[in-house]
C-alpha cells in the first residue's frame, strides 16, 4: 500500500505551478515511473499503456477512465529530475514504514 496523502503533502513542493501549464500531480509523476520501472517501458510506450489500461490510470490519480494519454512522454524527464534518487529513497522509506504500522497486529484492550 502507498500512503499517497502522506507523500503529496511531503513532496508536492516538487512540482510547483507558478507560471504556465499546471503542474501534474505528484500521485501521477511518481505512480507514472512506478509503472516504468516495474514493466521496463519506455516514455513513449508508457505513455501508451497508461491511456489503455484503466488500472494505470487509477494508480495514477486520475478520477476516472479517460481515452486520451494524461501528459507527453517528454514529461517523463522532468518527472525523473524532479523525483531525484535521494527522494525516491526518502519516499521509499515512507512507504516500508506506513506498511510496517498496518501489520501490526489489532491487540484487544
């Protein structure tokens, strides 16, 4: 499980929007190379299955199914330089611990 809230109040930061387009949402960023990393896709390809795959787009934050790809491939770099190895890591650590709580056991009172 991924503690989305926790993680977009952390490092939303990362993707401001002061001029131009909105910035995507971390959810979507992170989810998007989440999905890349595990099922080696490039950008283009990614981009791709997330506009046909229904669960993709949940994972990524999106409200509903939608036929139309969520960003441009190009976008993927920016979401690489922003989400750096010190944060992936950071966030990897939230989301080792959020699981570790929800094992513990329910102990009666």
């Amino acid at each position: 499980m991924i503690p989305w809230e926790t993680i977009e109040a952390e490092y939303a930061r990362l993707f401001p929007s002061h001029t131009g387009m909105p910035a995507k949402p971390l959810r979507m960023a992170l989810g998007s190379l989440l999905i890349q990393k595990q099922y080696h896709y490039p950008d283009e390809e990614l981009v791709e299955q997330i506009r046909e795959n229904p669960y993709y787009q949940y994972f990524i934050g999106l409200p509903g199914y939608e036929d139309k790809i969520p960003f441009v491939p190009s976008l993927l770099v920016e979401f690489r330089k922003r989400l750096s190895e010190d944060v992936l890591n950071e966030i990897n650590e939230m989301i080792i611990e959020y699981n570790s709580l929800q094992d513990i056991p329910f102990l009666p009172q």
